[in-house]
C-alpha cells in the first residue's frame, strides 16, 4: 500500500496539482491535423503517399544521411536495421533462420528492451555491455573488455539513453579495430547532437545503420513510427522492401525474401510532418525543464542526468536525478513490487515517486538494466573489469562493480512535459526536496 503523502507533514501546505502533470505527452500544434486530412481528402491513407515520400526527404536532410525509410515503428526500424547488419557479415539465411543465428551481438544494458529484442528476432545472443557514469550510456572501457573475451564478435548496438549522446568516438575507435559494424539506436534523442573528430553531427547518423523513434512520448511524434537512415542507397532499397512483405517485381505476389508489414502509414507520417517544424521548439522547452529542474535541486543531495559539455548537445528529451549514496533510504525491489523504509533527511527513487504521484505528476524509475531482466538472465553481462557475472560467493567480499543497476537503484526520470507550466514544475521541484527534509 503506497503511503498517503498528502498527511505527511514533510508535505504540509501542499494541494495536490490541478491537472495531471504526465512524464512526457504529445504536444500538437495544427499543422499535423492539416497533412492529415490532405491525406484523407486525396484518398492516401495506405502506406504511401506524399506525407511519407516528404517526411522521408525532410528528416534525410537535418539528419545529414541520403536516405530515410518511414517505418511503422521505431522497433521496426531496429529489427530490420539489425536484420540488415546479420546480412551483411553472415550472409542470407535460410527462411526459418534469422541473421544472427549462433552470433553475438554487444548490447546497450541500461535500454528500453526494443533494442535488445531485434537480436533474439534474428536468432543472435545479446552480451551486455555495462553502462558508465558520465552519459549513463554504454562504457567503452567494458566493451573493449567485451571484445577481448569475444573477439569474433562483430556487431555492437548502442543506444543513446534519454536523449543523450554516449561516447561514440571511443565506441567507433574500437568497432573499428575489431571490424564491427555499429546499429545506432537514437530513438530517444533525435535532435542531439555529437562532436566527432572535431565535427558536430547529428544522432542518427554515427553508426553504420541508424534508427529513430516517433513514438508517442518522443520529442516529435506521430503517435507511432520510426525511420531507418543510411547513406546506403542499396541498404534502403533493402529495407524498403523488406518493410513491404519483400515483394518482388511481378504480376502476382511473389516473395524470394522473408518480409514484414513494417512501413508507416500516410497518416501517421503527417503527424510526423506537422511536427517535424516544431523540433527545435521542443528540445528549447525540454532543455529549459532540465536546467530549473537542476536549479531547483540546488542544495539537497541529488544531481541531474549527466552529458558530456565538450562533445555532446543533448536533446533533453527526459530530466533524470540520481541521489547521492548516502542520501539513500532503504528500498529493495522485487520483479514487480517494492519496499522502502522512511528516513528522515533520506530518500529513494520509489519514495519520490509515490509521492509525485499521489500530488498528480508522473514520474518513472530509470531503465531496467537488460542484464538484469529474468528474459535475459541467463546471457553474458560485461562491465570494465571483465565479466560481470558470478563475481562473489562465500569466499570473496565485495559485489563486483555493476554501474547500469546502481544508476537503477539511486534513479528515476522526472516529470518532463513540455507543456507543463514552470509553477507545476516548481511544486514538484517542492515536493522532492521535501522527501529530503532532515
């Protein structure tokens, strides 16, 4: 039974919020119902039409690739970018065989599973790299450990966590040296941007095959949808037709090729267009949430989702906070539940929430990291000194080093709406720093 926050006297004075403050809900702005109902009004509301055919054009363009194929979703766009990456090194399997069949693949631990689930839909096995504390993305010193126990490993999938850059120099440096080919997931930051080699660049086109999302909580949505981006003309042919059933050129229906339902609709890619204007606008408010939220926690023992200033541009997508080791409450979690005792001057993530909560805003506690998921329990997990599993028993003190499941523990992603006014953002500012009240 969750605490009743409103009788604490930690929160007294305080009026639970006026409308429900979400973690991050579309914004519209007129255009998309305008593309839309030119959809509907010239009959395209199947799979093409001019909606798709411009979207495709305008993303290819701010990215900086040549070509983009609108997908159904951003997890489409990484199965069939994995799909392709399998091809690539392996060759074309047999009908009833994915890509990846009997191969490793180097997986972003701390993830939404959409990354890591393409490698089993291609019949590979995901190794999970640890994650470091300066992105919260993937660590390049693990992955080089990752590489040194399986050198004939050679495909990595890094995803770029809450809309920030991971250290892809380094990454890159060591795909390289071991032949890897990179699949980039930037789902979450489109818009962020990365210094490479002295040169600014956009998310999405750092790896060799690049996926975005427009899910309907990212920055720009078309309720669904995603894209595949390359500079590849034969990568997207591929991809296209894959997305399409893998037709062939014939009067009838006829298929050389395993094929998906995978292409975005002419509808969905208007909202994409409708909003597509508004990407700057959106990072500029998300941006201006991180920062009072960063002000706001001045002076109680937490700190906000860290970038690196010199080489990345975030694109602010989610405000995260990580409280501080000894600023922690006692709190454990099951697969499904959770307990944490009240301490005072203390706090934990479930605490936090529970009472953003209660007050009307939503928050939600950092990615699970993948090696700790019961699906993926039993597959290798890498961290900077080397294996990650099994690391104590009865004879050796210590619980090894494991960075993504204490940046899980001491982490949650804040209320990061765009269209939440700067006073709903200072009562829940409010709120927190009152969890920590001594």
């Amino acid at each position: 039974m969750i605490k009743d926050f409103t009788k604490d006297p930690r929160f007294a004075g305080i009026e639970p919020l006026k409308n429900k403050v979400w973690l991050a809900s579309p914004m519209m702005h007129g255009k998309e119902q305008e593309y839309v109902r030119e959809a509907f009004d010239t009959n395209w509301v199947t799979t093409a039409g001019t909606n798709i055919n411009e979207i495709e054009k305008e993303v290819a363009a701010y990215i900086g690739v040549k070509y983009a194929v609108a997908l159904s979703a951003g997890t489409a766009s990484l199965h069939l970018a994995t799909k392709l990456a399998g091809e690539k090194l392996y060759g074309q399997p047999k009908p009833n065989a994915g890509t990846l069949a009997g191969r490793r693949v180097f997986c972003s631990d701390v993830t939404f599973d959409a990354s890591i689930n393409p490698v089993a839909y291609e019949d590979g096995e995901a190794i999970f790299i640890d994650t470091e504390y300066d992105t919260w993305n993937m660590d390049p010193i693990a992955l080089e450990k990752a590489f040194e126990i399986y050198p004939d490993t050679k495909l990595i999938i890094v995803a770029h966590l809450y809309g920030t850059p991971g250290k892809m120099e380094e990454i890159k440096r060591i795909a390289d040296n071991y032949d890897a080919l990179i699949v980039e997931d930037a789902a979450e930051s489109l818009g962020a941007k990365y210094k490479l080699n002295g040169q600014w660049v956009e998310t999405g086109s750092l790896g060799d095959y690049n996926c975005i999302s427009f899910n309907g909580n990212k920055i720009i949505t078309g309720s669904s949808g995603g894209m595949f981006l390359t500079d590849s003309k034969e990568d997207a042919d591929k991809v296209r037709k894959w997305s399409t059933q893998s037709r062939e050129a014939a009067p009838w229906y006829q298929h050389e090729e395993i094929g998906y339902n995978y292409r975005m609709s002419n509808i969905v890619a208007g909202i994409v267009r409708g909003q597509f204007p508004y990407l700057q606008e959106h990072i500029d408010k998300k941006k201006t949430i991180w920062e009072r939220y960063k002000i706001g926690f001045e002076g109680i023992p937490v700190s906000m989702n860290p970038f690196d200033e010199e080489k990345s541009v975030p694109n602010y997508w989610l405000s995260c906070m990580i409280i501080d080791k000894d600023a922690m409450c006692k709190q454990v979690r099951g697969e499904s539940d959770y307990l944490y005792i009240c301490e005072q001057g203390k706090s934990c993530p479930q605490e936090i929430l529970d009472a953003l909560a209660l007050f009307g805003a939503e928050g939600r506690p950092i990615w699970k990291p993948m090696h700790m998921q019961p699906i993926y329990r039993t597959h290798p997990f890498i961290t900077s000194e080397g294996n990650g599993r099994g690391r104590t028993n009865a004879y050796i003190v210590g619980n090894g080093i494991d960075i993504g499941a204490d940046i899980f523990a001491r982490g949650l992603c804040l209320p990061s709406d765009i269209k939440m006014t700067e006073e709903e953002q200072n009562i829940i500012i409010d709120i927190i720093r009152r969890c920590f009240i001594k």
